[in-house]
C-alpha cells in the first residue's frame, strides 16, 4: 500500500515540483548533461513558453512558465 502512495505522489507531484526549478539552475543541470555525452558546439536559451516557436524544448522552469530551449551549431 505504501508503494502505491509513493508512485501517486511522483505522479501527482512530479513535473510540477521539476517545472517549479528556477530557470539558471535547471540550466546549468541540462548544460552539464549534455557536456557529459560530449557535445561542444550548442546554446541553451531560456525564454517565456510564447516565444518557444518551433524550436526544441529541454526543459520548464519557474513554475513552468519559462521554457529551456536546445540549439546546436
């Protein structure tokens, strides 16, 4: 019974306590991820969620009302 609380809770809880993140922080976290798998040439731009356009999103922060966009060069 306990385990079934505990994965509604993540359920529940779960993207909204992620998107809550502020954004410089959420950012470093994805930046040092993708450092990690080795990719050097790219741009993380953090902007608000009318501005993302067609452009890929790697994460939401600030209550989700900004968004992380990905560009490689």
């Amino acid at each position: 019974m306990r385990r079934i609380i505990v994965i509604v809770a993540a359920l529940a809880f779960g993207p909204q306590a992620l998107a809550a993140k502020p954004c410089e922080e959420l950012k470093t976290e994805i930046a040092a991820k993708i450092d990690a798998n080795g990719v050097k040439a790219y741009e993380l731009e953090i902007v608000a969620n009318d501005q993302v356009g067609d452009k890929k999103v790697v994460g939401s922060c600030d209550g989700g009302t900004k968004k992380i966009l990905y560009t490689r060069k």
